[in-house]
C-alpha cells in the first residue's frame, strides 16, 4: 500500500531528510506512487525541494516466485527548489541590474528651511 500521503508530506516538507532509502514488495502500487509524490515538482500540494531517484535494485527475497523487493535510493534534488530559492540563487541578467541601478534613490539634502524646521 505504500507510505501515507500525510508522511509523504512530512518527509517532504522536513528539509533534514537528504536521503532516503525505500524498500518496497508493492511496487506497482506503493512505490511508483510514493515515488512519484516524492519526485513532483514544489508546489502548493507538495511543499519541500522534491527528491530525485539515484539508484534501485532488485532483491530477490523469494526465489522461483513472482514476488521481488524493490530497493530504491532517492536523494533531495538540488537542482530544484522553491521558486524562491532559485530566485535567491540567481544573478541578475545585465539588463535587469541596470533597472536597478537606474531606481536607486538618489541622496537627497534638506534645504535650508526644512532644516530649521526640523530643528
């Protein structure tokens, strides 16, 4: 049956979780759809920096028979992130530096009569 969505949503959302290793004898069900709630980009549904998976392997636990654990190593995705932490991560283009610099405030310096009133 796979892990619960609401742990799922906790392992996702705990930024202290870079690894994890899923073992798994359902894997038509619970696997490929843990996996896939663990891989889905960030969104409002899915909330921390999505996982990646890195390596499964195959144990055949129970010999001349259908059943086959699945081990599975995921890693967090560092490609990705929220939309603000990429954003926080990223260099202004030239152009866009430029707009800044031009809507910079200039100094501005009292005149003589906002001095005295504010004395």
């Amino acid at each position: 049956a796979g892990l619960h969505k609401f742990v799922i949503a906790a392992i996702r959302d705990c930024s202290f979780i870079k690894k994890i290793v899923f073992v798994s004898c359902d894997h038509t069900n619970g696997l490929l759809h843990n996996a896939s709630v663990l891989c889905r980009a960030t969104s409002h549904s899915s909330p921390g920096i999505p996982f990646k998976p890195v390596k499964v392997t195959a144990v055949d636990m129970f010999p001349h028979t259908d059943c086959v654990e699945v081990v599975m190593l995921f890693e967090r995705d560092s490609s990705t992130g929220t939309v603000i932490e990429q954003i926080e991560k990223s260099e202004p283009t030239p152009d866009e530096q430029a707009a800044v610099e031009s809507t910079k405030a200039e100094e501005v310096v009292p005149t003589d009569d906002q001095k005295e009133q504010n004395a």
